[in-house]
C-alpha cells in the first residue's frame, strides 16, 4: 500500500479518481480508522462487520467501496436496485442517501432514501423510474415489497447500520424477512455501534467469514471534546441549563432527555427563560421533525432537545455544546450523545448534569469510557449527594434519598429499578467492565426480540462460528482486527 509519509491517504486505500474527488470536495483530509480498515477488504470483496458508532465516518466506509464496485462492475439493461441499505432510523436513513448523493457526484448511481410517516407516493414513482441504491428503514420497506414495489431479488449489496439500534427498536424480525428476499450471492456490510451478543448472533446469521473492523466507543469519545459533569439536585438542573445556555451564548447546542415528555417540558421552560428552542423525538411527526432539524441547522432554532433514539444520525457539523440533562440509562449512549459534538474536526463542550438518583449511570459510563468525567466544580447548584460513593456501581440507584421520591419525573418506568442496593436491575452494569458488552443487553426491551436468547438467528446458518459474528463475543478492544488482512 502507498503512504504518504506515515499517513494513510484514500488514495493508497485503492479509491478511484471519481470517489478521490468526491471526498476532495467533502473536505475530507484522510480516512478515518473505521475507512482505513474497511475499505480495502471491501473492495476486495469480503464481508465486514464494523463496530463503530455514528460520528466515526463510517458511512463513507461502506459507500464508497460499494459505489466503487458497482461502478466497476455495471450491468447491462434496465436499472435495478443493487445495493440495500437498512437504517432504524429516518434521519439516518436521510442522512446516508445525503451522503451517498455527495460521494457519487460523479458517478451514474440514482439513490433514494424511503422511510414511512410521510406519501409513499414520491417513493414508488423513483422506485418505478429505476435504482441503483436504496436506502430504507424496515416498515416501509417491507411495506413496499409487500405491494410489489420492489424487488429485491438481484441485491448485490446488503448493508445493516446500526444493527444495535434496530434490534433496541424491535426490528429483528422486519431484518429476518428482508434477509429471506435477498439472493444468496451478496456482499454485507454489519455496522453497529456496540457489540452485544445478540448482534454477534444477527451477524453470525448471515455474514461470511466477514473481516471485522473496531472503532471502539472507548477511542471515540474523542479527545477534541471536552466533557464536563456538574452534581446538581434534579429540581435545580432547569436552573443550571439555561444559567449555562445563556452564560456561554450557546448558538447551536443538543440537549438530552431520557424521554419525549422530559424533551417537551423541557423546551418549554426554555422557552419560559427566552431560550429558543425545538424538541425532536419519535412522538414528533416527520414534517416537526424535519422542520426542528432544519431550523437547528440553519440557526435560528438554537437548541435542540431530543431524545436518544430521534438523535440518531443528526449529523450537524457546528454543534459547540451537548447537555446530558439527564444522564442516559445505557453508557454507550453517553458516547453517541458527546459524539454529536466536535464534528468533523471542530471541538466541543459535553456537560452532564448527573443528580443524585443517576449517580450509578454515571459509574457505568465511566467505566465505558475508562476514565473520570472531569467535574464542573464552578457550578452554584453543586450537590455533593449526587456524587457517586467509594464502590458504587454502575446503573445501581441510591437508596434513601428523599429527592428519589419525587425525582423520577423523566425516566421511562420500563427499567424496572426498584431501587434496591445491588439489584443489579437490567443492563444497566453494561458498562462494569468492556467484556460486559458481550452481555445481551436487556434494557431497552422495546423490541420484543430481547427477551429471546436464539434471536437473529435464522435457520440459514447462525451456528457459523467460524465467521467473525462468532468471533466478536471475544472482542474487547484490544483484539481489534480478527480476521481480516492486516493493510
Ligand atoms: P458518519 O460517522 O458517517 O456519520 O460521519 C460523520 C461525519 O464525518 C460526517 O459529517 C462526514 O461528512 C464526516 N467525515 C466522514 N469521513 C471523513 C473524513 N475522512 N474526514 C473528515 N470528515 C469525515
């Protein structure tokens, strides 16, 4: 492989001119480590399982190799979709096929993004007109299958991103049927942002002797963030966030709630201290969602207040600040949530408000992380019973404290805390040490999935433990590139 000093460049990835200038114009230096590694046993032809998260540029690690391919490789006759690719998400989805449109500037490649809650209508006559990549999130796309819409019988590509999230949303068995419409001779692409078992499982269902390739959460909480945790009572965090949002002249800033109502109310007391702001979360219709989205990035909307799910694949470069109004129940989504931040090279502020009853989140998070959130100390509402005690562990609620009765505004009843010491309640010890995200992660069980041990394994060979999704149960980070060819 050609470097460039001791720099790898997209070029000595083995990219052709048309993709080189396609990233040249996106501004784009060098690869990123999730393109470093995936892009040559890609263009080679070989499976990939990607454990890296949004933010880490993982969408142009599996584009560009699959627009290179097709590109190479073109058919004759009418055009037909080729290549799938399967986001949980709309904004997601949007966001790839925005991506896919920069990167195949200069290519003969027609896309389309399809997701539901908006006409179909738009959808079925580019489908009718002929493409070459679709990107889809699951409903919508079995929908349209089921209407004889499309056919995805010459699929050449299939890509699932964020497999972690889809299986978190109940997806599993919407990607089981798409599986089973695909052609057998395929190339696929795994990319989800941690690595439980129940991926491993999915991933062990249908990718072949795949490369994998870890970007690991504990790299990605990048260095250009500088992340902050303030102890503060639940009832003053209100105080805190506009003191914060207005003393820092915060222009373009993501806060975080746990749930939609949290995301609500608090856009309305912002709104009381005559902070500008828009919430985004699955209640939202598509057209409020868009409409917050496009008002964030163009300024005149400066906050943006969303819950984890809706945030998913919110890729705005200028965003300075992220808050962690609450701190999330999951650690990894600490790390999706600062990643909103410092963007594509910039640097960014992270704060996390951590009150007394989250004091075990912020344990598992920094044992995700592996290290302590340096703490605010310059902060009026400072709360030292909101401070983690010697030993506490992660996820584990604090007893006893009388701000717990009134303070569960905000956290979803599903995680069936019962505030007992040591209950261990659901996933919430994922974070406890990095080999804990082998443990099948049990909290978000909105997706009915979960509760089943043998899930994503179809029948079409998800004892196939010599592929890599058999492999990753090992994977801690330190094993980082099994399998696949050494560049
Ligand atoms: P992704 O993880 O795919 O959502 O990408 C995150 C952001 O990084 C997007 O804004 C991309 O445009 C940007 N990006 C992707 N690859 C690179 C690169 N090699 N250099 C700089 N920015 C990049």
């Amino acid at each position: 492989m050609i470097e460039d000093g001791n720099m790898t460049t997209f070029q000595s990835l083995g990219l052709v001119d048309t993709l080189l200038r396609a990233v040249e114009a996106e501004g784009y230096e060098s690869p990123t480590p999730v393109q470093e590694q995936s892009i040559p046993p890609l263009l080679a032809g070989r499976d990939v399982l990607g454990v890296a998260q949004t933010g880490t540029g993982k969408t142009a690690a599996f584009t560009l190799p699959v627009l290179q391919i097709m590109d190479r490789n073109k058919p004759g006759g009418k055009r037909h979709i080729r290549a799938l690719i399967l986001s949980p998400t709309r904004e997601l989805a949007a966001q790839i096929d925005e991506r896919l449109g920069a990167y195949s500037e200069h290519m003969d490649v027609r896309h389309r993004v399809i997701f539901g809650g908006v006409n179909q209508n738009p959808q079925v006559r580019a489908l009718q007109r002929g493409l070459d990549v679709l990107v889809a999130t699951p409903g919508r796309l079995l929908d349209l299958v089921g209407q004889g819409h499309i056919d995805l019988s010459r699929i050449e590509f299939f890509v699932l991103d964020e497999a972690d999230r889809m299986l978190d949303m109940g997806f599993i068995n919407d990607i089981k049927k798409v599986l089973k419409l695909l052609p057998n001779r395929r190339q696929n692409l795994l990319f989800s942002a941690t690595m439980p078992k129940s991926i491993a499982t999915l991933a062990g269902s249908f990718l072949n002797d795949a490369v994998m390739v870890d970007v690991s959460p504990k790299e990605m909480t990048v260095d250009r963030i500088q992340q902050k945790i303030m102890f503060v009572r639940k009832a003053d965090k209100r105080r805190l966030i506009v003191k914060l949002i207005k003393e820092q002249k915060v222009k373009c800033g993501i806060v975080f709630t746990r749930t939609k109502h949290g995301a609500n109310r608090l856009v309305k007391q912002l709104d009381q201290s005559h902070i500008s702001a828009a919430a985004i979360h699955g209640n939202k219709s598509q057209g409020a969602r868009t409409k917050a989205l496009e008002g964030f990035k163009k300024g005149s909307i400066p906050i943006l207040v969303a819950t984890d799910i809706a945030s998913r694949g919110i890729d705005v470069e200028g965003i300075t600040h992220v808050f962690n109004y609450d701190l999330p129940n999951i650690p990894e989504s600490y790390v999706h949530r600062i990643g909103r931040t410092a963007r594509a090279g910039r640097s960014g502020v992270a704060y996390a408000f951590c009150d007394d009853s989250e004091s075990g989140y912020l344990v598992g998070i920094q044992n995700l992380i592996g290290m302590e959130i340096p703490v605010e100390t310059q902060n009026p509402f400072h709360f030292e019973g909101a401070i983690p005690k010697p030993g506490q562990k992660a996820g584990e609620m604090k007893k006893n404290s009388s701000q717990n009765k009134n303070s569960n505004e905000g956290r979803p009843r599903q995680h069936g805390y019962k505030g007992k010491r040591g209950s261990n309640s659901n996933n919430n010890n994922r974070g406890q040490s990095r080999n804990s995200r082998d443990s099948k992660p049990n909290n978000n069980n909105r997706g009915q999935a979960r509760r089943k041990p043998s899930e994503g394994s179809s029948s079409n060979g998800s004892r196939n433990d010599r592929n890599s999704g058999g492999r990753s149960n090992n994977n801690s980070g330190n094993n980082r590139r099994q399998g696949g060819p050494r560049r």
